[in-house]
C-alpha cells in the first residue's frame, strides 16, 4: 500500500526520525570512556522525566522485565501486597505476583473505573499488623484507557498511617501524563521505553526510592539479573554489569532532548487536547468509553466499545485491509466488545484527525451506525477559547 501506515495502537508508539537517526550508529566499546560519557547522561537525563532524584535503573527488557525487577527486588517470598482489577495489565501483574509466591489481596474491579483511594484507605486501616508490604497500582490502563488518581491513592495510605510501599506502573503514561515519582510519593515506578517515550519496545526501567532501596536491603527473592545493587553501582562510573543496549540509549538520550524542548508541561497538554478530542469523537459517533468516570479519562489512550451486534476485530481488520491503520485490540474481557486508539507519543493534531477519520470511515464501510464524531473532534481542536479542556461531560 502506498503512503505510510497509520500505527495508533497504544504502545509501541510511532518512533520519531529524530530518535531514529540518534539511535543510527556504529556499536562502540560499552566499556569505552564514549560509552560512559553517553550513559551518565541518559542515567542523569531519565530522573527528569520521572522527576526523582533517586536512582533510576535501566534494564535491556520489556516493560514486564521490570513489573519483575520491582517486585524481586523490594518484597520476598509470601509477602501480602495489594492490587486491584483496573483491567488486563493489573491482572498480569497479580498473576505475575503469584507465581512469584506474593500473597495478593487483588480487590475485584469492573474494567470501567480506576483504584477507588477510600478503598485503598479502607483496606490498609483495616491492617492494623501492616502485613500489606505493597500496594501496587497501574497508572494508565492500556486495556481500559483508565488513569487512578495515584496522587489521591498516595494520600489514602498516608491517611491509614500504613508504611506499605507504593509501586505505580507508570508504562502508559510516562512522558504522556503529569506524573511525579518523588512529589507524589512513589517508592517504584514501572516504566517502558514503547510509549511516551517515542522509542521502540526494548527498556524497561524502575524508578526506586530511598525507602525502596532500604526495602531492597532485606528482600529474599533469589535475583541475579534484575538486582538493582549490582546495576546502581556499575552506574556510577557510567557502566553496566552486562551489555547495555547500547543504540536503545542513544535513542533515549534524544527523546528526553525531545520532550524537554516541547516542555513537560506542553507535552501533557498536547495529550489532554488529544485525549479530549478523540472523546468527543466518541461521543459523536454515539458509541460508548470503556472509561465511565471523567476523573479518570486517559489522555494516551481510549478503549472504545462497539455495539452488542458488532465486533471490534472485524471493524480493526477492515480498517486495517481498507486503510493500512492498526488499532488496538481488545484485551482480556473486552476482546471483540472494545477497540483502542492509542494517542501518545510523537503525534500532532492531522495525525489525529487521520486517525479518527479512518475509525469513521471504518464505522462506515462496516455498516455500525454512528454520528459525525469527525466533526466533533475537529470543532475542538480548532475551537482556541482556554475552556476546550473542560471535562467532555459538563461541557
Ligand atoms: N503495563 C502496562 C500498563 C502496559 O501497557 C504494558 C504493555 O503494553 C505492560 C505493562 C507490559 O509491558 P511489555 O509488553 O513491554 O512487557
């Protein structure tokens, strides 16, 4: 097909050419004063986007890689954490919890809202023993396109007085949406380098505190490659215990040059126009957000239910054949009842209106009856009154 593909799944997001020309060079010595220059860099470079000052660790891995190194690293064998259902990836992280052998008290969810905080408060005043030594939240469900108010989840166990320790994956807003690994509290953040990021899947990185690293001191989970210790001190001097990926950070040293020359605060902006506009989309094809609380839209994603008598992998397939444009599926429960649009990363404000035309002219080619969600959408990206981020439902 001629013309370029249209990638707005949620994540691996499209790769800018800036990153790709970075990450364009011959292999160096990764135990070479070049290469050292070069990590301490990124390593110093990286804490800017988490905002911390506590050491960031970097692993060659998926984003799942370091869901484990967070877990094998501050908690041991048999210990209670605290989760809840937001969707498929909370789901993936219990699971991996319970083959690690954590005890998980997983509080049932309907894959349509985010971590109620006066549940998280409920539960942990109840633990008068403090046997919870986690409560693990995902930020950004890439299922559901749901964001938990972790500032308000932070306050909740402070309110309970509980030293249990707070790890946020951060994979599908980081570098998309506010967030703040020091100010907000976070003992672990989880995060990749496929989405706000703007590079290819391949880094996953934890975010640790100084609460985190004393926990890590007494952790019993047998752990060789996803030892922070060993990791941290290489890093000092700019190195690794093993090979780094060594092209991934050039790569990751020009999108955070990226993201600090748009600014933090106008890349999260640019994401709430967009969340915002491709909800009102929604709204004007008459179709249903996965998402049922205003507080807790995403702006990187939106999952989309189609009605009862359509399926959104056949809607996904026909966009796909008729206008080469990838859309996410529907995971766990809502395969076939939901498709994704991703909207992070490098996208700007045709992309998105591309975007949105090709869902309306797939709407359309498959005959599900819908409004014009494209009109909707572009009265509110070219509307320039300072109100146009009020929430969709008092607007
Ligand atoms: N957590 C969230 C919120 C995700 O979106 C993903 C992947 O999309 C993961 C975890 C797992 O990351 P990976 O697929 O890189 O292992």
């Amino acid at each position: 097909m001629s013309g370029r593909h249209f990638l707005q799944i949620p994540g691996p997001t499209n790769v800018p050419d800036r990153v790709l020309r970075a990450m364009d060079m011959p292999t160096i010595d990764h135990r070479g004063p070049e290469f050292a220059a070069l990590a301490l860099d990124v390593l110093s470079g990286i804490k800017t986007i988490f905002r911390t000052e506590s050491p960031v660790v970097i692993y060659a891995s998926s984003g799942t890689g370091a869901w484990e190194a967070a877990l094998v690293n501050t908690l041991s064998p048999r210990d209670h954490v605290l989760m809840f259902e937001t969707g498929q990836f909370a789901s993936l992280w219990r699971t991996m919890a319970e083959r690690l052998g954590l005890n998980v008290e997983f509080v049932p969810g309907d894959w349509r809202h985010g971590v109620d905080p006066d549940e998280v408060e409920r539960r942990l005043a109840r633990d008068s023993k403090h046997e919870f030594k986690a409560v693990m939240v995902v930020h950004t469900e890439t299922s559901t396109g749901i964001t938990s108010r972790v500032r308000d989840v932070r306050a909740a166990i402070d309110r309970a007085g509980h030293p249990a320790l707070l790890m946020v994956d951060a994979i599908s807003s980081l570098g998309s949406i506010d967030y703040r690994h020091d100010e907000w509290g976070i003992d672990v953040t989880v995060g990749g380098s496929q989405k706000g990021l703007m590079l290819p899947p391949g880094l996953g990185f934890n975010a640790t505190s100084k609460k985190a690293l004393e926990a890590s001191q007494r952790s019993r989970f047998t752990k060789s490659y996803w030892n922070w210790h060993e990791i941290i001190s290489a890093n000092k001097s700019g190195f690794w215990p093993y090979t780094p990926s060594t092209n991934m950070l050039y790569g990751l040293r020009e999108s955070i040059a990226m993201l600090h020359e748009e600014g933090l605060p106008a890349v999260f902006e640019r994401h709430a126009r967009h969340g915002e506009a491709t909800r009102r989309a929604v709204h004007g094809w008459n179709l249903e957000l996965q998402a049922a609380d205003p507080r807790e839209y995403s702006n990187s994603v939106t999952a989309i239910v189609v009605p009862d008598n359509a399926n959104a992998d056949d809607l996904r397939a026909a966009i796909l054949e008729r206008y080469d444009m990838s859309l996410g599926t529907g995971l766990g429960r809502l395969a076939g009842r939901a498709f994704r649009i991703g909207h992070l990363g490098n996208f700007n404000d045709l992309m998105l209106a591309g975007t949105l035309c090709g869902v309306q002219m797939g709407l359309d080619i498959m005959r599900i009856p819908h409004g014009d969600g494209v009109s909707a959408a572009l009265t509110f990206l070219t509307d320039p009154t300072p109100a146009r981020l009020a929430p969709m439902a008092t607007a």
